[in-house]
C-alpha cells in the first residue's frame, strides 16, 4: 500500500517534469494518470490494488450517515409516540473482529444504528455489550451489524 | 440562486433546531439513563450537523470563501458524540445506576457474575 | 423572511436548552445530569452557529470548535472520574 502511493506520487512528478509546468492543477492530473497505470499493472503487485481500499473507507462512510439518518427517524418516532411501550434491555453480541481501532469503529457504528447503544466490551475485545432500546425486533438487528456493518470494516482493514 | 440557498440554510437550520427539541424532549420524557443516552447521542448529533451544514453554506454564500473550519467542527463532532454516549452509560453501569423497571434482560450482569 | 426563521430556530433551541436545565436539576442520578450536561454543550455549539449567521460575522467560527472539544473533554472526564474516582491515574496500565 505504501509502495504503491509512493510510486504514485513519482509518477505524478514525472508527468510535472514532462509538462514543465510545476501548478498544482499539473500534480493533480498526473497523480491520476499515475492511478490509472497502476490499475492496469495492478497483478505485478504483491499487495492489493489501494484503490480498492479507499472505495471501501468511502462506502464505510457512506453507511455512517445512512444509520445516523435511520436512527435519528427510529429514535423520534419512539420518544414522540404518546404511549411507552418500550423494553429496553442489554444483550451479548460476540464480534469477529480482532484489533482496537475495528472494534471502536464497530461501535460506534453500533451506537449509531436504531436503538442501540454499546455500554461495555468484554477485557478479552470478543463481546461487546449492547444496550437495545426494544429487545423484541433484535434479532434483525443483529443480523444487519453482522451481515453489513463487520463487512464493510473487514474490507478497510484487509 | 441566492434565494434557493437561504431557502435551503433556513430549512437546515430549522431542521436541526427541531432534532434540539426532540433530544430535549426525549430527555425529560425517557425513563433511565440508558434510554436517555439513545436520545442524547443520536438526535443531537444530527440536529448540530445540520445547524453547521446551515452555517456553512451560509459562510459559503456571504463571503465567497470556503469556511474548513466549520467542516472540521462537523467531523469532530461526528466521531466523538458516539464516544461520549459510550463513555457515560458505561460509567453509569460500573457505578451502579439500576436499569429500568420495564428491561427485560441483562446479559453484562450474567457475564459479570461468571 | 429568512431572519424570522432564524429567530424561530433561537426560540426552539433555547426551549430545548431549558428543558435540558430541568434534566440538570432533577436527574435522579449524576449520570443523567452528564448525559443532560453534554447535550447543552452541543446546543450551545447550534446556538453559536446560528448567532454568528445572524450578526452576519464568520469571527464565531474559532469557537464552535472550542467549545465542541471542551464539551467533549468535560464529559471524557465526568465518565472517568464517576467510573474510578479519580480523573488522572499514575498507573497507565489499568
């Protein structure tokens, strides 16, 4: 990954050489064209293509907003229901991910997802413990944070 | 166009201002810390996102210039109002605070006591 | 037209921040009172941003982001000092 940006950048410096002009505007271009011919060449590599890596942040974040929008309209039509007929109550959900930063990315994106909210993470970082404003439809729930949300952050950190 | 944009910073604007209330609202009207928590870190979120959005474009409109500060409140304020619920309620839980009387399960206790 | 409904965003944000005053009072316990206290510092970031769209000023702008870190920071250490008892500890391996 690194080897690749930096062949990047040397690329870019040779297309601003070649042009003889030295803008940023001339950097920019060849920065990309240098993208495109490491594309092209992307088998010779050892490592992964890197564009691929910075789509996957792109769609990570992506997903963020969508659950902050989803659980802001979740947490509105509870608190503005004129009955309570909510059952909060704490589960256990195991995760697959193993270093620190995917587990704060995992839960923040938890905490951001409709009526869940992670309170503790077990000493051994494999069960976080989430808090669920309705534990009745949390089966669907989880299957989204498995099936979506670990993922998406796999696909970053491979 | 300048019209179309205020129309758009008005609408953002008082749409955030809204999402306050909610928060506000949810706050008195939720029955423990947890559930509070929900309200607290998701709508207030979003309703100073958009006030900033607002502010934004408003920065955009009237001076010409691109404000990146106000972009980098934004981001700030994104990554760690997450942070914060997380920190609160778990501080809450270690030091003690009941769940509500209406919770119907408590797996972290179950774990706690193995 | 567009200065009334900026007036009327002030209005609501300043209700909501005096409903998050009654949480402050009351809460039953102190993690309320943090949760409620966060919530007002973020309401105060809003507040500053649609003052500075009011006076038609960008020189606001420093402290949006001020206050948003300290707000921050505050609760950071209302959740340590609640959990531990102490805001700083020597022993950095716990």
């Amino acid at each position: 990954m690194a080897f690749q940006i930096l062949l990047n950048f040397f690329l870019a410096f040779i297309w601003m050489f070649l042009k003889t002009s030295y803008t940023p505007v001339t950097f920019l271009v060849g920065y990309f064209f240098g993208l495109l011919v490491i594309f092209t060449f992307r088998r010779f590599f050892h490592t992964r293509f890197y564009g691929y890596k910075i789509v996957a942040v792109i769609r990570l974040f992506l997903i963020f907003n969508r659950e902050l929008f989803l659980s802001n309209l979740a947490v509105l039509k509870v608190i503005l229901k004129p009955k309570l007929d909510i059952k909060p109550g704490i589960f256990a959900l195991p995760t697959e991910l193993k270093e620190d930063w995917e587990i704060t990315i995992l839960a923040n994106l938890i905490t951001l997802t409709p009526g869940t909210l992670v309170i503790d993470i077990s000493p051994d970082n494999s069960i976080l413990y989430v808090h669920a404003m309705d534990i009745d439809d949390i089966q669907e729930a989880i299957d989204g944070i498995k099936n979506s949300f670990e993922k998406a952050i796999m696909e970053v950190s491979r | 166009m300048t019209e179309i944009l205020k129309f758009f910073i008005g609408l953002t604007v008082l749409t955030g201002a809204l999402l306050s209330l909610v928060t506000a609202f949810g706050l008195i009207r939720l029955p423990d810390v947890y559930t509070r928590n929900h309200a607290a870190s998701k709508s207030a979120t979003l309703g100073v996102m958009l006030v900033l959005l607002g502010t934004l474009l408003y920065a955009y409109q009237d001076t010409g210039s691109f404000h990146s500060r106000l972009l980098l409140g934004i981001a700030f304020i994104f990554m760690t109002s997450p942070v914060a619920g997380h920190l609160i309620s778990r501080a809450a839980y270690n030091s003690g605070v009941k769940l509500w009387g209406n919770s119907v399960r408590d797996d972290l206790a179950k774990h706690r006591k193995k | 037209m567009f200065e009334i409904v900026l007036m009327i965003s002030l209005f609501i944000i300043s209700l909501a921040m005096l409903g998050l005053i009654y949480r402050v009072i009351k809460g039953p316990t102190i993690p309320d009172r943090v949760v409620a206290l966060d919530a007002l510092g973020i309401n105060l970031v809003s507040i500053i941003a649609i003052v500075s769209i009011f006076l038609k000023t960008t020189a606001f702008l420093d402290i949006i982001l001020l206050i948003g870190i300290l707000a921050f920071i505050g609760t950071v250490a209302f959740s340590k000092y609640l959990e531990k008892g102490v805001i700083m500890e020597r022993d950095r391996n716990s």
